[in-house]
C-alpha cells in the first residue's frame, strides 16, 4: 500500500487548513454560496437532499483496516452510522453537517486519507481495477501509474477550473474491471513489440446523458512520458472544451465534435510542445512508488483444497472468490448487496468487521470494487471457511457476485436532489423477487444497473438490464434498457420501450429474464442471449 | 399555497418558513404568498438559510402537502431508512411521501 | 476602480490594453486583453514588445484563463500578466503558479485573505509556470525534469 512522507501529509494537511478557513468565511458571509460552492465540491462537500453529503476519496479504491476503521469512526461520530461505497470507489456519508466538515477532513488526514477533487469541475478520484496486485491476468500492477497521476492531478493549477468534471481510470490487463473506456481518460498499461511497457490511452468516454465509449487516441505512450501525455489531453480540453452548455461540456461531446482524429492532432501537438516544459516526473519516482505496491509476503507451498461438504459455504466461494496469481490464495468479494438491503450501503460495525477480517486473512488490505462491494484481495483459501463464517453472521455472505441480486444502484430520490425517482427501493424489490422466485440461482451472471436519472451514476447504460428513473408528470417511472456491458466488450444498452411503474419495472425485468431462460443456448449469459436474439422476443414478450 | 423551503446552512437540515422563523418540521410551513421570492433571497441574504426555493403545495386533514415526491421525501426522510426520518416510531409514515 | 495587486517592481503600463483583434491589427500596442475564446498563442510571434497581458475571467469558474497564461509563459513571455475580472481569493494561488503576477479584482480582496491564500501551500505536486520544484524532485534530488 502506498504510505505518504511528509509531503503528501503536509499537502493534506493544508488542505484541511485551507478548507477551515473557507468554511470560516462561508459562515462569516465573506463567500457567498455560489462562490463557495465549487470549493466545497473540490472537498467532496455537496448539499443533497436531507443535508450536507461528503463523499471521501478512495484512491484506486485501496485501504487498509485502519482506514477502513476511520471510516466507521467517522460513519458514528459525525453522520448516523452507516456509509454508501460508490460506482468509483469512493465512500459517501449522507448526514454531513457544514460545522463538522474541517473536523472530518482532519480525521481522515490522520489515517493518510481525504475528500479532495471528489467533486466538482476538475480530476477526480483515479479508480482503478479492484483485483490489482492480485489477478493472473495483469502486465503489471496498475496502482502505481494511477498514484502517480493522482500526485500529478492533486491542486494542479491549471485544472481546476475544467468545462466539467474529469474521470480518470487506470487498468493493466485485457480483462476490463473498471469502466476504462466509460472514462474522460481510460489508460491501458500495455507492452510494445519491444517488450517495452506505455500506456495506451482511450479519451472521451462517459455515462450521463450522452453515453460514449472512448476512442483509443495512441496505443502507446512511452511510460516516461505519461504525465506529459496526460497534461497535453487535459491542456486542449481546458482550452476548447465546450462552456455554452453544462451538458456538453464533457471531454466526451468535444472528441465527438471535433472528431477523434483533430482532437488527436491537437493533442499530439500540444504534447510535443510540452515536451520540451520538462514536466515529466524523475523516473525514480514511479519506482518509488512501486515499491509500496510489492507482493505481501505470500507463503508458498499452501493447499489448494478447500472443504465444500458445506454447500453454503460452497455456493459462496463458486460465487464470491476470484482466482488469485499466487498459489493457495483467492480475492473474496465481501457483498454489500444482502437481499432487500441497500446496494452499496455499510454500517460502521460492517466496516469494523471487514476491517478486522482484512487485517487477519488479507495482509491488511481491503478494496472497493465499482460495483459497490468489497475484496479481501489475498485470502488463504484454507482461511476461506473461517472467514465466510464470520461474514455469514454479521448477513456479509451473500453468495451473489455479478448475480441478478448484485445490483449497482445509485442513491436516487431517497438521498438526491437530482434525481427523478428512487432507485434503491426498485433494486430491493428486485433482489426480493428473485430470491422469492427461486430464479436468481438459476439466472448465471445478470448484471443490473439502476440510475435514478439521466446522470448514470448507476450506470444504467452499462447494465446487462439498465432502469432508468424518470419523471412522467410528477410520478416515478422507470425505463428499461437491454443490452449493456462495462466489461472488455464495451456497449451500450438500448431503450426497450415506454416506461414502467414501480411494480411494473420489477415485473418488466423478470419477464426480461424469463425471455433468456427459456432462449438461451449452452453456456451463455443473459448478455449474450441478447446480442444474439436482439430486443425483438423481449419487447415482444414485455409489450406484446 | 407557496411554501419556502431551503437547508440550514450550518448543518444542512431541511428547513420550512413558518412565517417567523425556520423549522425542521413541514407541518409548520406557511403559505408565504406572493412574498415568497423576497423572503427566499432575503433570508439566504441573512445567512438563515442555504438554497431556498420556492415550491407549490397544500394544506390537508394530514397537515402540509408539498406537491412534489422530491419535497415530501426531504420532509420525511428516506424512505428505505424509516428509522432515520422525522418518524422512526411510525411505520407507515412512508405512504405519506407516496 | 479595482484595487491593484501587484508582483513586480517594473513601472505597470499606464494606458488601456486592447483587445486580440486590434493588438493583431496594429501590433505595436503595449497592453493586450485577452478574452476567455481567445486563442493565446496568436500573441506569440508579436510578445516582444508587449509588457501588459492582462486575462479577463469574466465568471471565476471558466479556467481557459490558466491555460491562456502558462502558453504564454511557456513562450518565454516575461512581461506583466495580469488576471482581471472576477477573480476571487481562494483562486489566486493557482493563478500565482500559473504565471500571473498581478491581480485586478472586480471586487477587492481582503489584504489578510490574499496573503494567507499565497503563503497556503508548503510544497507543490506538479511543475507550473512558478518554477517552484515539485515533489517528486525534492525526494529525489533532483531539478525541475
Ligand atoms: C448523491 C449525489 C450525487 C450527485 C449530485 C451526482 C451527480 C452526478 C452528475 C450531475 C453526473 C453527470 C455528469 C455529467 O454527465 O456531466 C454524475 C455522473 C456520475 N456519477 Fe454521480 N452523483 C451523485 C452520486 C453518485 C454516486 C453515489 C455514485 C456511485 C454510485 C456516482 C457515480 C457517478 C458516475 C459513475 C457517473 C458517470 C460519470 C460519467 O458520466 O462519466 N455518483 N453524477
Ligand atoms: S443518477 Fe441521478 S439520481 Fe442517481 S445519484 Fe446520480 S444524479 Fe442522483
């Protein structure tokens, strides 16, 4: 795990200082509200529904128990118990006072973490894959490059002032954990012929109301001119990034506008200009950051076996458990998606657990995946039953990733003031329907995405089955769309047809689901039983 | 009838003009009339509020009804955390915002 | 009129800037004001007689205006840049690193504010138009590069 030096805790800890007196002149009436806004979104300050929302930063969504425990301090001391981990791996406290924020940001700069660019119109929180350091599949690990682009990003003083917000994702492997391409700026870590690793980058993606899969603008970007690269895609948003409208103002609608191959031009262009500013980084750094993402210490000789004469226990490692690179080792998914509970949601005694049970079984490491869970990345597979135990009875056990039940909600009416309608209401009585109806064992991997409004945080888009709240006349309805996917097979889902209501939606996504039961052919999913039948038989059976 | 409603700027709570003051509590909120604008701007002016807006609603056998769900959930709370609104003993004050 | 802030010791040019258009037509103007759309790189060729840019932010969050002055300062322009228009406090120390040195807010600063919101930062991440040394070249020893 990387561990800040005095700097990077010097620059957090001005940071809380800064944002105290901003909060001070607020309260003074020195800033006015639209001035202060866009500084106390910059720390991940947003006034929601019921008060003030902080979401925290979770860089390249690792942590360990000590912070995890901070979080669950945090979740009791100054909000109402519990947290709401996010699509981009941060956490969110729903119950934030204005008063306590500097308090917060001090709490949280004492256990190296912090709120800063959650929000607002500059680089965000650089998420990552969830299984980094710990699959098979990856070139290399890709948390370094992401740390290094979140030192780069951090108060950089031309960026903070963008059109709109800017999501960067950093990923190393094929296999696509992420929503990489669903970023502002998606990085791949790649290898050339040479056998020389770069970076390939995908600009201008994106969800909300345009969703875009990026284009890849150069397959590789020499690693010791990342930060250059980087700057150079920013510089020309920065300065032609359209401002007339807040809902083009994404990086997305100008490499659309523009074309991919003139935003490249002038990206390349820009970049061989800032080649020769010498912005880059020593080389020495990369590496002295990699050497806090080292392998733990992983025994060898382990045993592979595991005892399944308990098929609840068996269920949840077919389930829950990722193949790991490391012999004898697994990552386990800690669900935070029980049925008819709360996606994403987490008491501060569920965070105390999990954080005890990384500390004991995952050399102290913990990750938040984009889809609202939790990993134990290097758990001993002789571990496993022990720690499923202790997950079953605290209700952390449910056996259901990338399952119907798993579903991504984002907070919708009950907690956003943006929202058209609840999501979190329609995914409980979703999951209830199908641990009801027995179907959920039997669906395979369903992806299923609910947004609250056309902003996607749910990321609706991207669902094998998306919902889509909307407003028809005062009254929540919910669009369905098929055909979805954030994986390495990017795509977008369609609209099915006219919208539901609440009872309706969940109806409409079981007779979805009955069309794949009864169609689909060995050994596919939902997805693919789709994309080969198109949307004919299911709006058949949904309209017909 | 109009009612004003805004956050408190120090804690963010959902707030309701009664007339003289702000409260927590919808049944409290007046109908602000034509003065309801010049209240919103200035309160907010004064620091007493954060974000005040003006909204349509009604008063009913049950007391004030804001016309919007958005409105009624933020009177209540959340819907899918009823320990966590204005009414935790009451399990069926959710029906209200629906 | 607008308080003025000021970094330099060099005497400030006494007469009104002008805009992109009009400086382009008639180059020899010593003040130039550029606008949020302008391109900042159309000063280039002409930036040695020019010892006044001043940068309009007509709204604090439309940021062109950083990037207008590090291309210039990139360019090796080392005559007055000045941020004019609604430039705001807790705005001035990225404005500093991007290679402004005065400073004519629509509304003056408090004097107390401003200097905490210069002297705010110990250390910097990233290379800007400030030379300060990030960082990641202080662990390591070594210059800006
Ligand atoms: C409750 C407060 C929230 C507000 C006010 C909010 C606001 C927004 C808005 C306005 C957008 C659209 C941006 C655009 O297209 O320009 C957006 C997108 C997004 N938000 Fe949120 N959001 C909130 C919570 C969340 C949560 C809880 C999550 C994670 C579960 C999340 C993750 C995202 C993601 C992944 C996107 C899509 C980004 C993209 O378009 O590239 N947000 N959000
Ligand atoms: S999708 Fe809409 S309703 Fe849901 S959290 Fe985002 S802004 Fe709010």
């Amino acid at each position: 795990m990387y561990k800040y030096d005095q700097y990077d805790q010097a620059m957090v800890d001005a940071r809380v200082a800064e944002f105290r007196d901003q909060v001070r002149r607020r309260l003074e009436g020195k800033l006015s509200e639209d001035q202060f806004k866009p500084l106390r979104l910059m720390n991940g300050l947003y006034l929601q529904l019921h008060a003030y929302m902080l979401r925290v930063a979770v860089p390249y969504g690792t942590l360990n128990s000590r912070q995890m425990r901070a979080l669950a301090d945090i979740a009791e001391k100054y909000d109402r118990g519990y947290g709401h981990f996010t699509t981009r791996q941060n956490i969110q406290y729903n119950w934030i006072k204005l008063e306590d924020a500097g308090d917060i940001l001090a709490d949280l700069a004492a256990v190296e973490m912090h709120a800063i660019q959650t929000s607002g119109n500059c680089i965000r929180n650089i998420s990552s894959d969830h299984f980094a350091g710990a699959t098979a599949d990856e070139l290399v690990d890709p948390r370094p490059y992401a740390e290094l682009l979140r030192q780069w990003s951090s108060f950089h003083p031309e960026f903070l002032a963008l059109p709109r917000k800017f999501k960067i994702a950093v990923i190393a492997s094929e296999a696509d954990r992420a929503a990489m391409k669903l970023h502002d700026i998606g990085i791949r870590i790649v290898k050339n012929d040479a056998g020389e690793l770069g970076a390939a980058f995908y600009v201008g993606g994106g969800m909300g109301r345009t969703p875009m899969i990026a284009p890849c603008i150069r397959e590789f970007v020499p690693l010791d001119q990342l930060v250059t690269y980087a700057e150079a895609c920013l510089r020309v948003y920065n300065r032609h990034g359209r401002r007339d409208n807040k809902f083009k103002a994404r990086i997305k609608i100008l490499v659309h506008e523009l074309g991919a191959d003139e935003y490249t031009r002038q990206v390349e262009e820009e970049f061989a200009h800032l080649l020769d500013q010498g912005i880059e980084p020593p080389r020495a750094e990369l590496e002295r950051i990699k050497t806090f993402f080292a392998d733990p210490a992983f025994e060898t000789d382990l045993p592979e076996d595991i005892d399944r004469s308990d098929p609840e226990f068996a269920l949840w490692v077919d389930r829950n458990c990722v193949a790991h690179k490391a012999p004898g080792y697994v990552s386990a998914v800690i669900s935070l998606k029980p049925v008819g509970g709360i996606p994403g949601d987490a008491s501060a005694e569920q965070m105390r657990l999990i954080a005890d049970l990384a500390k004991r079984y995952s050399f102290d490491e913990l990750r938040v995946m984009h889809t609202q869970n939790i990993v134990l990345p290097h758990v001993r597979k002789a571990d496993l039953h022990a720690l499923w135990s202790a997950l079953d009875e605290a209700g952390l056990a449910a056996p259901n990733l990338d399952q119907v039940d798993d579903i991504i909600a984002c907070p919708g009416l009950d907690y956003c003031s943006l929202a058209n309608a609840r999501s979190i209401p329609v995914a409980q009585q979703i999951s209830e329907r199908f641990a009801a109806n027995g179907k959920g064992k039997i669906l395979g991997e369903l992806k299923l995405k609910i947004s609250g409004c056309i902003n996607a945080c749910g990321h609706h888009h991207a669902g094998h089955i998306g919902i889509l709240g909307v407003d028809r006349k005062g009254v929540e309805n919910y669009q369905l769309l098929l055909g979805g996917s954030e994986a390495d097979d990017t795509s977008l889902g369609k609209i099915t047809g006219p919208g539901f209501d609440e009872a309706g939606i969940v109806d409409a996504v079981e007779k979805a689901t009955d069309v794949y039961l009864a169609r689909r052919q060995d050994g596919e999913r939902f997805l693919d039983t789709y994309r080969r039948i198109g949307m004919e038989p299911f709006k058949e059976a949904l309209y017909g | 009838m109009k009612i004003v409603t805004g956050n408190d700027l120090k804690t963010g709570a959902v707030v309701w003009w009664t007339g003289v003051d702000w409260s927590i509590h919808v049944e409290d909120a007046v109908d602000a009339g034509e003065q309801a604008e010049d209240i919103a701007t200035r309160e907010e002016a004064a620091r007493r509020v954060n974000a005040p807006y003006v909204i349509e609603g009604e008063k009913t056998a049950e007391g004030v009804r804001p016309a919007h769900i958005k409105d009624r959930i933020r009177a209540l709370g959340p819907t899918v955390r009823p320990d966590l609104t204005l009414k935790p003993a009451d399990p069926t004050a959710g029906n209200w915002v629906i | 009129m607008a308080e003025l802030l000021r970094f330099r010791d060099d005497e400030p040019v006494d007469h009104p800037a002008v805009t992109v258009d009009a400086f382009l037509d008639q180059s020899n103007a010593a003040a130039v004001r550029i606008e949020p759309g302008d391109d900042a790189r159309a000063l280039i060729p002409h930036l040695d007689h020019v010892r006044l840019v001043e940068v309009n932010f007509p709204a604090f969050t439309d940021g062109r205006g950083y990037s207008a002055a590090r291309v210039l300062r990139e360019a090796g322009y080392a005559g007055e840049l000045r941020a004019v228009g609604d430039v705001l406090v807790d705005q001035l120390s990225a404005m500093r690193r991007c290679g402004f040195d005065s400073f004519a807010p629509d509304r003056p600063f408090d004097p107390a504010d401003a200097d905490a919101a210069f002297r705010h930062w110990p250390h910097v991440y990233q290379p800007a138009a400030d030379g300060r040394v990030p960082i990641w070249n202080l662990r390591h020893g070594t210059d800006n590069g």
